[in-house]
C-alpha cells in the first residue's frame, strides 16, 4: 500500500471504531464489524478475521441471512488467505447451506468466486471451474452491476486454474482476457500479477522471448508500487527468460537487483532463489568457484527458511558442481543430502494430499446434506400446499352434503380407514425396497472404492518406489566412479555390475507396474477418441524396429478398422504382443502377421506368429500379473505386458484369447464390439 493509502486506510479505521463506540442497534453494529472487517482486509487478515466472526455470531443470533452470507465471505477470504484450508472448508459449507436463500445476483456471483478459490486451492479442478464460470455467467447476466475489476479477477483465476493442471496455452487465453477487461487500469497490482504470470507461462512453453516480454512489461509497471518482494520476484522471471536466451550478462545485471530488493526486505526465500540462479549463470559462463561459492551462499539463506524447494534445487545443483569437479566425496555428501530431502518433501506431499482429501470428503458429505435438506424443504412446502387445497375441498364437499352426509361421512371414514391400511402397505413396501437398494447401492460402492484403492495403492507404491531406486542406481554409479582407479578384485566389480543390472531391471518392472495401473477405465473414458489402427500399427513396428532388424523378423500386416478408442492404448498393445511374437522366437526368420475380420458386428483382430508356441495348460495364466514361462536368462521381460492388453481390451468390452501350441507357433485373437463401444464399456 502506497503511504497515502495507508493514511486513508488508518482514518477509516478510527472512523469506525469511533462510530461503534455509539451504536446501540445489533443490526447497527454488525455493519460496522463488517466494515471494518473489509478495510483491514488483506493487509490485516487476523483483524480482519475477528471482526468478521463478531459480526457472524450477531447476524447468527438474529436470523440475519445476509449479513450472516457477507461476514462468511470475509472468513473465507481470510481463512483462504492464511492458507487454513480446514477452517476456510468449514465456513463455505456454511455459505453453501444459506446462499440458495440469497438473491442478489452480486452476492450470488462473490460466493461462486471464493467457492472457485477454495476448490482450487483443494486442487478439485472441476469444481473450481465451475464456481468461476457461474461466477462468469452471471456477470454477463447483469452487466449492468458487474465490476469490471470482478470479472478480470474471475478471468485471471481461470488464468491460474490452468496453469496449475498444465494448460498453459489455455491459461495464456484467460490471463489475456483479463488483461483486455476495458476499464481496470486502477488495478495495477493485479495487472502487474497477470502480465507477471503470462511471462511465467510462455517461459513454461519455451518460447522465452514473450516469457522476456511479459515480464519485463509486468517490471516496468511494478517500478511505482511499493510490494517489493513481488517486484523482486518479477526481477526473477524477467532474468529466467534473459538466461534461457543466453543473456548471461544482462541476467546477472538483473539478479543483483533482485538480490538487493529481497535484501531490503529481508526475503530470505527470493534472496535464496535469486543466488541459487546467479551461480547457475556463472557456472554457465565457465566459472566453477565462483558459482560454488554462490551455491554455498545460498545455501546458507535458504536454511534460514526451511523452504525445502528450493534447499532440494541447490543440493542438486551443489552435486552436479562437485560431480563436474570429479570431486566424489562433496559430490556424495550433497547426494546424500538430496535423497534425504526429497523424502522428507514426498512425505510431506503426501500428508498434505490426506489432509486435502479429507476435507474434499467433508466438504462434499455437507453439500450432499445440504442438497437433501433442499429438497426436502421443497417437498413439505409441495406437500403443505397440497393439503391446504384438499383441505379446502373436503370443507365445501361437507357443507354440500350437509346432514344427509352422516352415512357419507361413515361410508369415508370406512374407506379413510381401508385407504390407509393400503398406503400403509404400500409404505413399508417401499420402505423394504428401498432398504435392500440402498444396501446393494452401499455395497456396489464399497467395492468400487476398494478396487479404487487398490488401484491406486498399485501406482502410489509404484510411483514412490522409483524415486529411491534412482538414488540407488546413482550411489552405485558413484561408487563405480569411485573404485575405477583403485586396485580390488574382480570379484567386487562383479558384484557391483550385478547390482546395477538389477537394479535397472526393478526399475523396469516398477514403470510396466505403473503403466499397468494408469489404464484404468475412466482415464480411459476421458481420452477416448477415433483411431486409425494401421496408424498405431505403423508406430508400433517403428518403435520395434530394432529388435525387428537384429531378428531379420517380417512383418506382415492386413488392413485395419477405425474404432473407438485410445491410441496409446493400442500402441501398447500391438507393441507387446508383436513384440513377443518375435521375442519368444527360435526361428531363422520370425514371422508375425496381423489380420482383420469383422463379424456380426465384431472387431476380430488376430495376430499371429512362428515362434516358440505356448503349452494350453497356460493359456489363461499368460495374461495374469507376473506371470512367466521363463526364466530371465532365457528371455527377458517382467510377465505385465499381457496382463496390461487384458486391461486395455476389457475396457473397450472386448476379449483377448490365445490359440496355440508348444512349437506350432501362437495366434493371439482379440474381439472388439463395433458398435455401441462406450456403452458396452460402461456395462462392463
Ligand atoms: P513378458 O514378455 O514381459 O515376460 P508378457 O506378459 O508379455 O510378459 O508375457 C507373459 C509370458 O507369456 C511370457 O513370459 C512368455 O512366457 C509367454 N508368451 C507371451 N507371448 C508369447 C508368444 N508370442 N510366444 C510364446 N510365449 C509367449
């Protein structure tokens, strides 16, 4: 805040408080909390927060939903602010619950807004979009009360949005929207952010010299105000781009800028990142000691942050520098200290992601209650109105019939009496058919969520287990750096060689694992599209032209369909299976030939080879996880290949089969339904 803005905020303040002192109304004070509320928000968000809750607990008490609907929203900017996602989760399923009672389209489009920055912050992409495309929706609804400033902000968090799932191009277009809002030059600190995060973007797409653009732009216009720590992040993305087109010497010209703005405000973190990227240039530029020493003073500010980012980036950089020395024992002291770190941040990742599914999780059980609340509510209200309308009937019937009715009266309430012996009946019918859905409903999910888990469970060790193992290769290689030049046994190389050799074959196993557990079906139903399998084909066997060429192997192949389905997919698979027809091989000349039939309706694609055949005792057990014919030695592989087209072709609905023979060659069938694929898929 620039000092004229400080003083204008501080009057404001004293007003307020000056003007509560004499307040006696609820309403009145309430008002002035929320006011206050408002002005010491964002420079003061405890402040901010306390007043919001006063003013939350008076509306509360007096039923008072819209200023209840306003002090939530300053919670929940605040608690979103200080990153206290737990609490900022609580008060937006508070607002969810009473802002359906809200109708002005304004407040209506603020909770959409923060609801969009709560579910991004809980990384629930989907829901996030939403809330800020209905916030979207209804600025163009009433553009005659829409803030200009508003809508750009929406603009630039869709910006955001994007950026965090990785489309940047998309996010390029949202930050441009924003920046083309007519009228919001007064906003100069979000101009600043948004031409700062396109520089950020394009230097994410490579195309460094826009990154250098957008930056430099967003550094001209933060020169007039007064939030350093931005402008010396500015400096930052601006000598990125200088460094990435080879700039070297305006770059460093513009670190010892930022240095010395992150210096001003004691930012250790940006000073940190600034140095860190300073030794990089020079070692760029040849200087190894210097960069080193850098590096070190680095170091020691970012320890004094316990920003584990960027501590991990400079122990890999600090290792590549004493690795390039050939300096083994710094180069494995700062190895050391890398793997170490980046457990520590994997696990802290992975609380962190608990702790965000856990409040996804409740966030979604208190809106389901709230829907059923809602609908509950609408239907007493139909209910109550139904009843007031017979009741009304019922009277004028009575006064009709008048006193001959008495034996009209009984003959009604007999059948009263049989009409609710029947509604009764029907009643605890419902209510038993309802019980046993409901119980096969619970248990259809509890097994759907337990193959989730399982799933999951399959990539998360997978995904986990790859990161020691290439510490393990790198210590190995280390000390087979380490041991060149000394004089030991052959034995020990032996040992050494034999390590390494397993340890690369795990970490095959761990990325077959992976692929495995990354085609379930409803990626799968995402990425569906037209494929033109003599395409895949064609890829395939260019992959396999290595082992195509060593075995002098012929490939053979009919026309192929166009179907429904996931390229990658294909490519697996046609991958794996040619692969093994040539793999699993003793001929002169390997021969795989594919061919096409459709009939009734069916894809029926063979594949067929001359090689080693394959006992029918095993025909189901090839395609299960791990399973192997043979030894290692004998032919290599990890025994997932088959199990991962099994996957692949039960979730087109399709089959896969093998018809063969021990040396009488294999053909592998595979059936796909032609039409109605998704569906049949869904059924599946
Ligand atoms: P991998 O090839 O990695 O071992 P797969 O799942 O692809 O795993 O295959 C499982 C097993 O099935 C193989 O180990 C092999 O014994 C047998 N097999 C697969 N394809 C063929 C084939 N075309 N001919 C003979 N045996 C095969």
């Amino acid at each position: 805040m620039s000092l004229a803005a400080t003083a204008q905020h501080n009057v404001k303040v004293y007003d307020l408080l000056n003007e509560l002192k004499y307040a006696t109304q609820d309403t009145a004070k309430a008002d002035i909390m929320l006011n206050l509320a408002k002005a010491y928000f964002p420079t003061d968000v405890d402040k901010a927060i306390s007043k919001a809750e006063l003013a939350l607990m008076i509306a509360q008490n007096h039923q008072d939903k819209i200023r209840t609907f306003d002090a939530l929203i300053i919670l929940i900017e605040g608690y979103h602010k200080k990153q206290a996602l737990p609490t900022a989760a609580k008060y937006l399923s508070q607002l969810q619950s009473i802002k359906n009672a809200i109708s002005d389209p304004m407040r209506r489009a603020q909770s959409y807004g923060i609801e969009g920055k709560v579910f991004l912050a809980l990384q629930d992409f989907e829901k996030a979009h939403n809330a800020f495309k209905a916030q979207l929706d209804i600025y163009e609804r009433n553009t005659q009360s829409a803030n200009n400033i508003d809508i750009a902000n929406t603009y630039f968090e869709l910006g955001e949005l994007n950026y965090l799932q990785g489309a940047f191009y998309d996010a390029i277009a949202f930050y441009n929207k924003a920046l083309n809002v007519p009228n919001t030059s007064d906003d100069v600190q979000r101009r600043i952010e948004t031409l700062n995060a396109l520089g950020r973007t394009y230097f994410q797409v490579k195309d460094y010299n826009r990154a250098l653009q957008y930056s430099s732009d967003a550094q001209y216009l933060s020169e007039s105000i007064s939030d350093k720590a931005l402008v010396a992040n500015i400096y930052i993305n601006v000598a990125n781009a200088l460094f990435a087109l080879g700039r070297n010497a305006e770059t460093i010209d513009k670190l010892t800028s930022a240095e010395s703005l992150a210096e001003s405000v004691n930012d250790n973190q940006l000073l940190a990142k600034a140095k860190l990227l300073h030794a990089k240039v020079i070692y760029a530029n040849g200087d190894i000691n210097t960069a080193l020493s850098l590096s070190n003073e680095s170091l020691a500010v970012a320890r004094t942050t316990n920003k584990k980012v960027i501590i991990k980036d400079i122990y890999e950089f600090l290792y590549a520098l004493y690795d390039s020395k050939n300096d083994v024992s710094n180069a494995h002291l700062y190895l050391k200290e890398l793997v170490s770190i980046r457990d520590s941040l994997n696990s802290e990742e992975q609380a962190k992601q608990v702790n965000i599914n856990k409040i996804r999780f409740e966030t979604e059980a208190t809106e389901a209650e709230n829907q059923r609340l809602l609908a509950q509510q609408l239907e007493n209200q139909v209910t109550i109105q139904r009843q007031k309308a017979s009741n009304y009937i019922l009277l004028a019937l009575l006064l009709l019939v008048g006193a001959g009715g008495y034996s009209l009266y009984q003959n009604l309430n007999r059948k009263k009496a049989y009409n609710r012996q029947l509604e009764d009946e029907v009643k605890k019918r419902t209510e038993q058919l309802e019980a046993s859905n409901e119980d096969m409903a619970r248990a259809n999910k509890l097994l759907e969520q337990s193959n989730a888990e399982l799933e999951r469970f399959a990539y998360i060790a997978s995904h986990d287990l790859k990161s020691p193992l290439r510490n393990i290769i790198s210590f190995l290689n280390l000390i087979e750096r380490k041991l060149r030049n000394v004089h030991i046994g052959n034995d020990i190389r032996e040992y050494l060689r034999f390590a390494t050799e397993n340890a690369w074959q795990m970490n095959t196993l761990i990325q077959d694992v992976l692929e495995f557990s990354r085609i379930d079906s409803e990626t799968l139903e995402q990425k569906r599209e037209k494929v033109d399998l003599n395409d895949t084909l064609v890829l395939a066997i260019q992959n396999l032209q290595e082992s195509i060429r060593e075995s002098g192997a012929e490939i053979i192949a009919a026309k192929l369909p166009i179907i429904e389905a996931n390229s990658v997919h294909f490519l697996q698979l046609f991958q794996n299976i040619i692969g093994n027809g040539i793999k699993y091989n003793q001929q002169a000349q390997p021969k795989v030939e594919i061919n096409y039939q459709l009939l009734n309706s069916t894809h029926i694609i063979t594949i067929k080879d001359n090689g080693i055949g394959i006992d029918p005792q095993y025909h189901e057990q090839i395609f299960e996880m791990f399973k192997r014919l043979h030894t290692r030695d004998e032919y290599k592989g990890t025994g997932i290949g088959l199990a991962i087209c099994k996957k692949i072709i039960q979730n087109l609905g399709g089959k896969i089969w093998i018809e063969s023979d021990i040396n009488q060659g294999s053909t592998f069938f595979i059936s796909i339904p032609s039409e109605n694929t998704q569906e049949v898929a869904l059924a599946a």
